[in-house]
C-alpha cells in the first residue's frame, strides 16, 4: 500500500503527495508517538483517501469523506405508482403497457416523483409495447428519465429485448408484474454512446402526511400467560395430572392409564 501514490489536494508531484501524507500521519498520531520517522509509519493515509466515513487510529479519525457510497442501487417510489399500474391493468387485462415517470438522483438513490407521469401514445400486445419514438424523445427531452412497462403474465424479469431497446434509453427502468414492481435497471452514462447498466432494487417511499383517525385504532390488553408445573409420568395412572395454571385457577387434567401421551380431560376419579 505505501507504494500507491494517491493525487491529494490537487499535488501532482509524488514527493510533495508524501510530504502531505506524511504531516497527515504524524497529526492523527498519539500524543506519545510523535517524533517517529517517515519510515515508522505505516501507509495509513495511502489507505484510507477516498474511503467514505473515516480512518481511525488509536481512536483518532484521520481521514472523513463527504461522499456516499451506494453498492447497490436503490429506485425509490411512492406506493401511488404501483395504485396507478393496478389500475391501467385492470383495463388493459393481459395486455403489456407503459408510463413514464420522473426522477432525481439524491445520496439516497434514484427517486421517483409521486404525482408527474404520462402515458405515451403506444400500441401493446401480450409481448410487447411500440412506442411513438418522436413523442417520446419529446418527453424525455422534458425531464421523463424512468420508464416503467408492465408484464400481463407471471414474467417477473425483464426479457432480452427489454434490456436492449427499453432500459438503455432512460436512466431509471421498471417492470411491473402480478401486482408488484419487481425488477429494475439503473442506466448510468460513462462517457458518449457508452453506459452503465446496473441492477437495482425498489424501495418504497414513505407515505407523506398525517394518518387521519390514528387514535380510534385501540390496542387490546395482552392475556395472561398460562404456566404449567414440572410433573412427571407415572405408570399406574392415577398421579400422571397436567396442572395448569390460568388467570390464578388451578385445572388438572388426567392422562388415561393406557395411553401415556393423551390428555383426556374430566373429572378425576
């Protein structure tokens, strides 16, 4: 690691990169460690540039970083979306269809806007969606990034074709099925005519504003714990009783002579 040079502050040469790494390492040291030399110190700094959240040594941070890092990532949407794909579909039985949403990037993913979408000029079958392709570069012109198509039969990924020609086209894809949002692409540009397909998982935002009549929903008082004492079987029969305790009461309850494993109930003779 300490082999690695690592462009800090805007350092272009390598010897002022260890001059800045080296001031850097000997302020995060203990009060006790000061004074060791260049080649005491372990390549900490060479190690922690660039990691999100911070370095630390002896309890000391020595390095924090503002960006956030997302391995996987999240499309965020509001629970109308999918009232809305309900209700198209319930219209449109076992026919494909298509909306087209709006959304923004945040540290906390891509998130859909709730109330903006729009329904392009399209023609579906069972198996595919043809879209009007000046309409829709006219949309997307206008900030409709995040595509969502629905598929009327039990298919919960996307097909081939769906990758090629749909996703790659919008920076957010959805797919609707059975009821669910339950596949979705991330379309990230590198640099032109080249992008980054990733997969992503949904999440659902948060309902916004208060529930009204909260408070006429009671919870019931929880019952009483039944506890049973120890009790040992007995072949003869006649001392083999289950003793339970409920709500303070004492019910026994006999085993038949012959069947050790029953629990006959009734009045003991």
């Amino acid at each position: 690691m300490h082999d690695q040079k690592v462009n800090v502050g805007g350092l272009i040469d390598p010897d002022e990169v260890d001059d800045f790494l080296y001031a850097l390492n000997e302020a995060s040291l203990p009060e006790d460690s000061y004074g060791v030399s260049r080649e005491e110190i372990p390549g900490w700094w060479y190690g922690a540039v660039g990691r999100s959240g911070g370095a630390t040594m002896s309890s000391s941070v020595v390095f924090t970083s503002p960006i956030n890092v997302m391995d996987t990532p999240v499309i965020r949407v509001p629970p109308s979306v999918l009232s809305l794909c309900d209700a198209i579909q319930q219209q449109r039985t076992n026919l494909e269809f298509s909306i087209l949403l709006k959304g923004t990037w945040t540290k906390d993913g891509f998130v859909v806007t709730s109330d903006d979408y729009v329904i392009p000029t399209q023609t579906v079958s069972m198996a595919a969606v043809d879209y009007d392709a000046d309409e829709v570069s006219r949309l997307m012109a206008e900030g409709y990034n995040c595509v969502l198509h629905s598929h009327p039969m039990n298919i919960k990924v996307f097909s081939g074709s769906d990758e090629d020609t749909i996703n790659v086209n919008f920076d957010a894809s959805i797919l609707y099925c059975q009821g669910d949002l339950c596949d979705a692409r991330v379309c990230i540009s590198i640099v032109p005519r080249l992008k980054l397909r990733l997969e992503a998982k949904i999440e659902w935002l948060p309902m916004s504003g208060a529930i009204q009549g909260l408070e006429k929903i009671a919870v019931a008082p929880a019952p009483k714990r039944s506890s049973y004492r120890n009790y040992n079987w007995k072949r003869d029969g006649l001392n083999d009783d289950v003793v339970e305790m409920l709500d303070g009461k004492t019910f026994c309850w006999p085993v038949r002579k012959h069947s050790p494993g029953a629990r006959g109930r009734g009045k003991k003779t």
